[in-house]
C-alpha cells in the first residue's frame, strides 16, 4: 500500500505543522523530565517544536 505524501497534498500547513511539531514532541518525550503529552507541554515547548516541524517541513521540500 503506497502513502501519499502530505507536505505534498496537504492543503493546511498550519494543520500539518502541528501534526508533525506533536509527532516529534510525543516521539521524544517518554522518560525525559518533560513527559507529559503535546497538549500539556506548554507554550515555550510547542513554539520551539513547531519551529522544528517547519524547518524539517521547509527541508522535505523541492529545493529545501
């Protein structure tokens, strides 16, 4: 079964950089001081891992 690629059909970046920022946050999280889920991670956190998702995002792209 073949995946479509989302950074490709994803209309919402907005959407999907929260969708990734999550994913890694939740990824990284278990066992650190900081291991509590994507909704509690607090202002600070979510803006540092959105920052990230949309460097990786910006790096996954054509010409990235």
């Amino acid at each position: 079964m073949s995946r479509i690629c989302l950074l490709c059909a994803d209309g919402d970046r907005i959407e999907l950089r929260e969708t990734v920022a999550a994913a890694m946050w939740e990824a990284r999280r278990h066992g650190t001081a900081d291991d509590r889920p994507w909704p509690e991670a607090g202002p600070y956190w979510q803006n540092v891992f959105r920052e990230l998702a949309e460097d990786a995002m910006a790096a996954l792209e054509p010409g990235g």
